[in-house]
C-alpha cells in the first residue's frame, strides 16, 4: 500500500514465500508515517495469509535507516500534531513487535536511533560485516527521548535494563563486532549472505512441527505487548511532547538535518 500517487516508501518482493520488504526513502532509508503505515500493512498481511512465512526487513543502498524524517518533527505546528503524529506511530510499532510470524532484520547498514528501534522490534538480526556500519542510539544528544512504545521495545530487545541504560545514556555508535558482543545483533554474515541467511532463519523457524513458533512468540512477548497497550492508554505522555517546542531542540535537530542533507 504505497502513499497517494502510488509512491511507496518500501518496496517489496516475495522469495520463498518470504517478503522482502526493503525500505527505500532517500538516501538514509529515513522513517515517515507512510512507511511505518506501509511496514503494518505488510505485517496484516503475513499475519492472515498462511502462503506467507515471514518478513526479512532490510535497506536500499548503503544505510538500513538512519531513523525517523527530522523535517517531520520540525514541522510540528502545535502539541496536538506531535500527539497524532505519535499515536499512528505507536500503533505501527507495536503491529511490528507482535507480528505472528518471524520477522528478521538484515542489516545491511548502519542502523541508527529510529533504525535501531525497528530492529528491536524484530525476532533475529543479521549485520552486514563491514568496518564502516555502525549501531546506536542518539536520541539524548538531539533531546528528543523515546516514546512509550519505542522505549519497550528496546528494552525488550536488549534484554536488560543495564544494556538499556548504557545504549540510551552513552549514545555511543558501535561497530558491527561490539554489537555482536552486546548483543545488539545476533549474527555478522558478509553482504552476499545477508538475505540468504534470513530467509534460512525464517525458513527454520516456520518449519517446525505445529507451527510452535508463533505460540512460543506470542508467549514471549505478551506481557510486554501488554504493558505497552496499558502504558500509551494510562501514561500522561502526551504533556511531556512538549520537548519538540523547546527551542534548544528544535536547534539542535535544524543542525543536525541541515548536516544529514
């Protein structure tokens, strides 16, 4: 489901009856609400279509995503824009995170801030070995924290508060070898594996008897589906989305876009 004008902003192909789903905005693969609402519709797809096994998400050219669209978050006029904005966003996310079936991350380069929450949200991630890629979180140094969802998520997928910490507070960008010693990945395969690999681990995973991937799946990340669910309904987090308006902020990402440009 591509954007009015038939735009789309990932593009898709289905192999071994495993989708594709390449993301290809720009040249830094950044994150908009189309995308994101595109990203759901592949997963409602998967999840209702037994021909289908899974996704592998991955990257055009040279970066997997270097995260979300700064302009959008500039251009927020008012609190009840950015409250929107966050709440499709929400939605998407989560729709990711509790997909049926496998979904595995080939990263394919540098995964950053919104990029590395998208990888998160998967069940397995596969770098590209390559010397230049890197993987982080810098949200702290644009000020802009992480949403409700986008920080379960995270923590989900590094698998400790400590990790958690030490990612989002350090804001260090690691190579694809830390990575693996944290932990951020799961595996470093060179550049004409990448998909070979994923769509092998899907293939594993969906090839068990009495589908038990996605009973063990949905076991595993239900109580943290869960405390999103109740945390974007009971959480003033609305009120604290006020940060986009701090001037200091909103300086900040006008720099560091104008650089990403």
């Amino acid at each position: 489901m591509g954007q009015p004008g038939g735009f789309t902003m990932i593009q898709e192909r289905i192999e071994d009856g495993i989708i594709i789903a390449t993301m290809a905005h720009g040249k830094n693969n950044s994150i908009t609400l189309d995308l994101l609402r595109q990203l759901k519709d592949i997963v409602t797809r998967v999840n209702t279509q037994d021909e289908i096994k899974g996704i592998v998400l991955t990257g055009s050219g040279k970066t997997f995503s270097s995260g979300f669209d700064l302009p959008i978050f500039l251009g927020f006029k008012d609190i009840k824009e950015a409250v929107d904005f966050y709440i499709d966003e929400e939605d998407c996310m989560l729709e990711l995170f509790t997909c049926k079936k496998p979904v595995v991350a080939a990263v394919n380069g540098s995964a950053v801030a919104g990029g590395m929450i998208l990888t998160m949200a998967c069940d397995w991630r596969i770098m590209k070995n390559h010397p230049k890629l890197k993987m982080g979180m810098s949200e702290i140094k644009i000020g802009v924290p992480l949403s409700v969802t986008q920080s379960w998520i995270m923590r989900f997928g590094l698998g400790s508060n400590r990790l958690f910490r030490d990612v989002m507070y350090l804001s260090e960008m690691y190579d694809v070898n830390r990575a693996k010693e944290l932990g951020l990945i799961d595996e470093i395969v060179e550049e004409d594996q990448l998909i070979i690999r994923a769509k092998e681990i899907i293939g594993n995973f969906m090839g068990q008897p009495g589908h038990a991937f996605t009973k063990i799946k949905d076991d595993l990340r239900m109580s943290t589906a869960q405390s999103i669910r109740e945390a974007v309904k009971s959480e003033n987090w609305q009120k604290s989305l006020q940060f986009f308006f701090d001037p200091a902020v909103r300086a900040t990402l006008d720099s560091v876009q104008k650089k990403m440009e």
